[in-house]
C-alpha cells in the first residue's frame, strides 16, 4: 500500500479550491504548478457552468417576482378603489359585506369573519361603520408592500455590489436581471466584464447584459455598449455600432457619453469634425454639473471657441469646477491667486488650491501644481504654510450645481 506523500516543498493550498495538494507529480506525473493550472482550469470551468445553470433555474424567480409585483399592486388599486368608492356613495356597512360575500362562497371562513352570516346568508351581526373599510385599508397597505419588496432584491444587489461583495450581489442581481430590470443587468454585465465574485471573466455574457439594458435605454449600458464596440471587446469591432450607442447614451445625457462624443467632434475622429457641437455638449454636460464638463466649457468662454468669449462666465464656471474638486480647475485658480498682489492672504489662498490640485490631480496637473507650490513656500512663513494647510484640511467638495442654481 503507498503511502500518502508528504513532502511540504512540493505543497501549497489553492486560495479557491482551499484544499491542500502535496506532492502532485507523485501521483499524476505533473509538476505541481501544472497540476495546479490543471485544479484552477476545472474550477473555472465549474463556475462558469455554474453560472449558466443559475441564470436558467433564476429565470422562473425573476418571472415570480414580476407576476406577484403585478397582482399586489393590481389588488392593492382595487382595494384602494372600493374604498373611494365607498366612502364616496356613502354605502351601509352591511352592503359592503354581502357584496364581499357574493365575490365568494358563502361558507368562505373570509366571508364569514366580514359578514358576519349564517349559512343562509343572512347577517347575524352588522358590525360597527368603518370595520370593513379599514380592514380594506390594511390590505391595501400590505399588497403595496408586498409589491415594493419584490424587487427589493435589486437594492440589496446593488449595496452588495457597491460595498465589493460581489458572490451576494450576484445572487440578489440575477432574479431582477431576469425579470427585465436593466439596472440590475448593467450591474450583472459588469461583473461579467470584469470576473467580479462568482463569475468568470466573460465580455461576451457582458455585452448580452448590456445589449438587453441598453435596449430599454439604460444610458449606463449604452455607453458601455460603445466602449465594447470601440474597442471589439466582447464582439466584433464595429466603429459605426459604437458611434450609435455612444450618440444614444449621450441623447439621455449620460455625461460621459456627451464629453466623449465632444472630443470626437472636436478632432474629427471617426466623424465630420464639428466644434460647434462639441461645445453644445459640452455646455449641456456642465449645466447637469459634471465638474470636467464645467472646466472644458470655461476654457471655451475664455477663449471664445464656440461662444462668444465671456471670461468673468469662464471665471464662474472655473471657480465651480474647483469648488467640485476638479485637479485642472483647482490648479488654475490657484495660478490665478500667483499673479495678484500676492498679499499673505493670496499666498495662503494659492498654496491651498495648488496643493489640492497636487493631491487630486494625475500627470501634467499634478507635476505641475506641486512644482508652483514649492516656489511659493520659499516665499512663505512656516505660519502661513500651516494656515493654508489648515485650509486644505478642511475642505470639501461642493455638491454638484451649475452657476445660477441655488447652492
């Protein structure tokens, strides 16, 4: 009889599987490591079947859910009805419960709890004005309960997906995914797109979600559509596809979609160069508050590319973008506060917006607002570093607005 192998250097412990193999050549003739790929490849394989089988037995759930979602709130509006109704005609109480009782049989333990009857049919006790009603508005109150929670699922998904727990947003998405909910079947595209929890890396299963969103004009899957598109992720490159889906997501003002097809429309790439109407979506994606939009279109006012130049309306569209934490807008009011009289205040001021700008900003903002900065500390007193700095501290960002509206 052999003996189980127990040589620990040829061990390790599959961070999936969470089963020991040791020695794994000394009964397959494998090295470990292919042994290991080997364990990996089969348990991809049984995930994703997994996968599949889950999306065919969750489709009798998803039915379910919209069926009982439809009959609560159906009964919910009729019970809601007979009360208006009722109280509208005035009706006795005892002709709200023989109509009750005739909706059933007579001997129903329903009927007789309502009305009250023998089994002839005639009541024996009226009970009090009010009693039936207010029983009706119970119902009414848990049927529409009752058809609120059966897509409560989705919102549980979604705060599992947003908190990276992604093995219960998986379970929570499938049955609104497949009930027709698109939010809940970006969120399962995604997943998909990245082999996020239980789902193995598939952009194919992606652009299914998304194409099933995307046609209930779900602007998330839509641009998304156009990135798998663009790029022939998932299905087979097609810059005309992706040019509709990306003009579909930016029409329902997906902001990203509206900057991204600007830019298209300002180098002529893929389209009739056209910079007047990338300003227009430009100008559109700055009013719904995006703060990247908001910096572009006062770039655009200070120099008059699209509109005519207004540079205090550039100065208020900059100074909105920095107030959103936006790193070029940051870094250009703090600029601005260099070029003043430069009292203590503007230096403190300057040294404040630059280093956010150096602490939220990538590459050319970033190099370059922390090499500002440190020409302005030679001009400053440890006192006034700590001052700005202070500043800095206790800065947020402003909620999303556009100049006009109320803060």
């Amino acid at each position: 009889m052999t003996s189980e192998p127990t040589d620990t250097a040829n061990s390790w412990r599959d961070p999936v599987i969470g089963e020991r193999v040791i020695n794994a050549s000394a009964w397959t003739g494998m090295e470990p490591a292919d042994w290991r790929l080997r364990l990996e490849e089969l348990h991809g394989r049984f995930v994703i079947g997994q996968s599949r089988l889950g999306r065919f037995t969750s489709i009798a759930t998803g039915a379910f859910l919209l069926v009982a979602s439809i009959l609560a709130l159906t009964v919910a509006a009729v019970l809601a009805a007979a009360i208006v109704r009722d109280l509208a005609q005035g009706a006795s109480i005892g002709r709200l419960l023989v109509r009750a009782a005739a909706l059933g049989s007579k001997k129903a333990p329903v009927n007789r709890f309502l009305a009250k009857q023998d089994y002839r049919g005639k009541s024996v006790i009226s009970p009090p004005d009010g009693t039936v009603i207010a029983i009706r508005l119970a119902l009414t109150i848990v049927f529409a309960l009752a058809a609120g929670a059966a897509y409560a699922d989705f919102r549980t998904g979604e705060a599992a997906f947003k908190s990276g727990n992604y093995n219960d947003a998986y379970l929570q998405l499938l049955g609104p995914g497949h009930a027709g909910d698109p939010r809940a079947q970006y969120l399962l595209g995604q997943m998909s797109d990245s082999g996020l929890g239980p789902i193995a890396l598939d952009p194919k299963e992606a652009v299914r979600w998304y194409n099933l969103a995307a046609a209930k004009k779900h602007p998330e899957s839509q641009y998304a559509l156009a990135r798998a598109y663009a790029f022939g992720r998932g299905v087979k490159q097609d810059k005309d596809e992706a040019l509709k889906w990306l003009t579909s997501a930016a029409e329902l003002e997906f902001e990203q979609a509206m900057l991204d097809l600007a830019e298209l429309y300002d180098t002529g790439r893929g389209v009739t160069k056209d910079p007047l109407r990338a300003a227009i979506l430009i100008a559109r994606a700055a009013n719904l508050g995006n703060p990247d939009a908001q910096y572009l279109y006062g770039e655009r006012l200070m120099s008059g590319t699209g509109f005519p130049q207004d540079q205090k309306q550039a100065w208020a569209w900059f100074k909105r973008a920095a107030d959103a934490g936006q790193p070029a807008a940051l870094y250009r009011i703090g600029r601005v506060k260099l070029t003043t009289t430069r009292s203590i205040e503007d230096n403190i001021e300057a040294y404040a917006w630059l280093t956010l700008a150096t602490q939220r900003g990538n590459g050319e903002v970033k190099r370059d607002a922390a090499r500002d900065r440190g020409e302005l500390a030679k001009d400053m007193t440890p006192g006034d570093i700590a001052a700005a700095m202070q500043r800095v501290r206790a800065w947020k960002p402003a909620e999303r607005s556009a100049p006009g509206e109320k803060s």
